[in-house]
C-alpha cells in the first residue's frame, strides 16, 4: 500500500539540553554522549541518534548510512526511472527476471503479509492508487468509473508475481508492477539499525515516521526511549495523542487523515481496498504497530488499515506484536488494544 509520512508522523521526544558541537547536537549523559544526525531519504527525511561512552566517528556513520539509503532507494524508489523497482514493472516479457538480494527479501516478506491478511497488503495496488488520484499523475477530476477499476483490477494480486530460485521474479501477468512503498522505510529503518548497531547498541533510527529503538536513551540512569504519537486531526494539525517508551522495539503508525480529497462531499482516502478497488471503508482513523522488526510494523500498519477490526480479529497472533486502533465511534476516538 502506498502511504505518505504526512499522514504518519511519529515524533521524539524531548531530550536533555545539549550544546551544537562540529554540526551535530551533543548530549552530556553521565559520561555518554548523544549525538545526532539527519537527512533525507525515499521522499522524506530520517534521523539518527546514537548514545556511546566511546568516541565515534559520527561524520563517517553518517556517511555509511547514507551510502546504504542511497542503495535501498535505487532499488525500491518508484520515483527513480532506473531504479531496479522501476526496471521491473517496465518488463513486458514472462521470462524470469534477476534482483538483487534485498529487493527479493522485500517482496518475500510482502508475500508472507499479503496471505497472513487475506491479500489486503499487496503492493501490485498501484493501478488502482494512480486510478483514484494518489499516484504520481494525481488527481484527474472525475472519479474513476466501475468499468475503468475492473479493468484496473485484472492486474492486482501478488499472485500474478512468482518467487523463483537465484533472486529471480516471473510475472505471470506481464502487466503486473510493484509498489513497496508500504514496506521499503520500515525495511530502510531496519537496515540503517543494523549497521549502527555495529557501533553502539544504544540508537533510535526514524525514516518518514518509521522507528526503531535500539537499548536505552540514557543507559547510566536506564532510562528508555520515548517516542509521541499523533492523534489524528483533519485540520492538519499537530496534536499528541500518547507518549510511549521503547527498547529494543520498533513503532509503525499510519492513518487516513492526511492524505484525502473530498467529492460531493465524500472523502476519498488513499487506503484502497486491493479486494474492491475502492477506497477502504473501515471505522479505523489511525494504526500504531509495534513489533521487533520496523518492515513487520510498517506493513501491517498499512494491513489494519484496509481491514480494521475485522482483519485484526481474523488474523493469527504473531509473536512479539502488539499496538492499537484508534477507532471512530459516534464521534469519538477509541483505541483497541492487541
């Protein structure tokens, strides 16, 4: 599913004052220091934050992760006409096509979640986001017509890709093409902590709203991490919904509350029901997922959003994952723990 970090904003808590030191902000953490760094990334920004009781080296860290982003966004970045995403959704052929090892991983994963929720995440959905005015063209007047989303339809299904040995991807549907935008920043958040960790096991990685919190903020006085959370407002504005405390976590949110247009007074969301062609019509405003891995969270983020209460009741446990809906009730917002 496609799903835009202005919808999903997850912000940091407040830290301990600091001093600006070599352009990064450094904290003085009874002997640990928290340093800082930011840029962007997949249409978006991200943020850093390592906490170490050692001397590091931030500009070369910085520099790694950047190097690494690059490389994530030339494989899963729709925007990048070259991109190894955009060379496969331009293959016409029935022949098998080669990726590379992470961009194979990504669409495994999208193949676990999309029987885990019943196909509702499935990023071969983008016919139908440019058809409904969320894709890169946006939006066109009129609304799309039934005969026009049938037509959309033929070529929705992660079934109509085919996982085959040596990295390789066979459409069935020679018209198929992929979005992972619903997966590829938890993935990026992922990847980015995996290699920060080489140098400190305390960090917090953020990509477009995607977070992962590795070991404690403050490790002398144990203290963790704390991230806000949005409460969705259609006046696009900023309000705090909740504060929560991570270790070793990560926290996906999403939400419909940003990304809208309104037609004869009926709001049209970007969440497309891959099952219908239509805009989801679920009570759900706003998901927040935890779970030990940011691609897992991300992705069903986006899942609860299409399904609401009833994917979530329908689907198996899966270990380590919890979170809630913030669900629209006669006007007023309630949250549903799992």
């Amino acid at each position: 599913m496609s799903k835009s970090e202005l919808f999903k904003r997850v912000f940091l808590g407040a830290l301990v004052a600091g001093v600006f030191i070599a352009g990064h902000i450094l904290y003085k953490l009874q002997g640990y220091q928290l340093k800082e760094f930011a840029g962007r990334t997949m249409g978006t920004t991200y943020s850093v934050k390592i906490v170490s009781n050692e001397s590091l080296d931030v500009e070369k860290i910085k520099k790694e992760v950047d190097l690494l982003l690059e490389e994530v966004n030339q494989q899963m970045s729709t925007y990048i006409s070259d991109s190894e995403i955009s060379r496969f959704n331009a293959h016409r052929g029935s022949d098998a096509f080669k990726v590379s090892e992470d961009f194979y991983e990504v669409v495994k994963q999208s193949m676990r979640f999309y029987h885990l929720t019943w196909g509702l995440f499935d990023p071969t959905v983008s016919p139908l986001i440019n058809l409904w005015g969320f894709g890169h063209e946006g939006r066109k007047g009129d609304l799309p017509s039934r005969d026009e989303i049938a037509q959309a339809m033929k070529s929705i299904g992660l079934e109509l890709i085919k996982l085959e040995k040596n990295n390789m991807l066979r459409k069935v549907e020679t018209n198929v093409s992929l979005n992972l935008s619903a997966i590829a920043k938890g993935f990026g958040v992922d990847k980015v902590a995996d290699l920060v960790s080489k140098y400190t096991p305390h960090y917090l990685v953020e990509i477009g709203g995607e977070v992962k919190a590795g070991g404690l903020k403050d490790p002398y006085n144990k203290k963790l991490w704390r991230v806000g959370i949005e409460k969705p407002n259609y006046e696009q504005q900023t309000v705090l919904h909740k504060t929560v405390d991570l270790e070793d976590q990560c926290i996906a949110s999403s939400g419909d509350y940003r990304n809208f247009y309104k037609k004869d007074d009926k709001k049209i969301s970007h969440t497309i029901n891959p099952k219908t062609g239509y805009p989801a019509e679920v009570a759900v405003v706003a998901v927040t997922v935890f779970a030990a891995s940011c691609m897992d969270a991300d992705a069903l983020a986006t899942s609860l959003m299409v399904g609401g209460e009833n994917l979530l009741f329908s689907m198996p446990p899966l270990n380590g994952v919890s979170g809630f809906l913030l669900v629209s009730k006669q006007g007023e917002l309630v949250e549903v723990p799992f």
